[in-house]
C-alpha cells in the first residue's frame, strides 16, 4: 500500500478524466470505481471518487463539484527515457484541448499540470561542468516540449540547433 496517494479533485470529469489518462500510459489501471447513490450529493449511478495507478503511482480522484480546480503549483513529473516517450506522451496529453508551456510543462485538458522531461536532462543539469550545465539550461529555457538532442548539443558547446 502506497503511504502517499495524490488526490484529484475534479469537478464533474474524474471518470472521463481516468480513462483518459489510462489510455495515454501504457502501464495504467482502474483500481476501484465509487458511485453516487440516490442519496447523492451528485447524480445517482456518476463517480463519486476512485482510485487508479499509472506506473504503479496510485491516484485518487474524486467528482467534488467545482470549488476547487487544478493550478501549476501542482504538477505530475514524468521521467522519460527517450525522445520517443517524450513525443508521445507530449502529443496524447494535449489532446482534445491541452496547452503547451515552456520547459517541457504542459496542460492537459482538464487542467492537470505535467512536466514530460528527458532524465538526460537532470544529468545534463547536474554536470560538474557548471559552464556546460549553464548551457543547457540556456537551452532548455528556450523549448517547450523537451529535445534531448538540442540538450545533449547545447552540453557538448555545439548549440540548440533544433529546439522543439
């Protein structure tokens, strides 16, 4: 059992939400799903909350109307191997409405904020090299999606020739 379960408020979407997500990750599962029964408050047979995992992290997510809604100060961090994984779940997140940010952030249609970075990136970041990391951060400052390539040139003093 997970000690620490991020919790998902959503307003009305947390079922079309969860599908959503379980279809974009390839390692995702609907745990345990809640209905509302008559007694309510939200619409008998809905979601009234439930728990799902992707890349074995449990979520729980909740249908809580819409007093609160999701902000960057939040995001979901996903560590990706290669330029490929990057593209792809860049591409699936911002499906149907998502909106590209700087720096490899991005928001997905129910305004959840994620970050799709490269772990090259860290490596890159944390060089002793602090001439070298100064650059891929220049670098990185100026992409949305992540470019390993760009990156990995920028560290090597060749420069961003293809930022994303």
């Amino acid at each position: 059992m997970q000690k620490i379960v991020p919790f998902l408020w959503f307003d009305n979407q947390a079922e079309e939400a969860i599908n959503f997500y379980i279809s974009v990750f390839k390692n995702a599962r609907i745990v345990e799903m809640n209905r509302y029964t008559a007694a309510g408050p939200g619409p008998e047979g809905s979601v009234m909350s439930a728990t799902f995992e992707i890349e074995g992290q449990t979520f729980y997510a909740l249908n809580g109307g819409p007093v609160f809604t999701f902000n960057p100060a939040i995001s979901l961090f996903v560590n990706c191997t290669t330029q490929a994984e990057v593209d792809e779940l860049w591409s699936k997140l911002l499906a149907d409405g998502g909106v590209p940010n700087q720096c490899g952030w991005l928001t997905d249609k129910y305004g959840l904020s994620w970050q799709i970075v490269p772990v090259q990136l860290g490596q890159l970041l944390s060089d002793k090299d602090r001439v070298k990391a100064a650059r891929v951060m220049e670098a990185m400052l100026k992409m949305t999606k992540l470019d390993i390539q760009a990156l990995e040139d920028a560290a090597s003093g060749q420069g961003a020739t293809h930022l994303a």
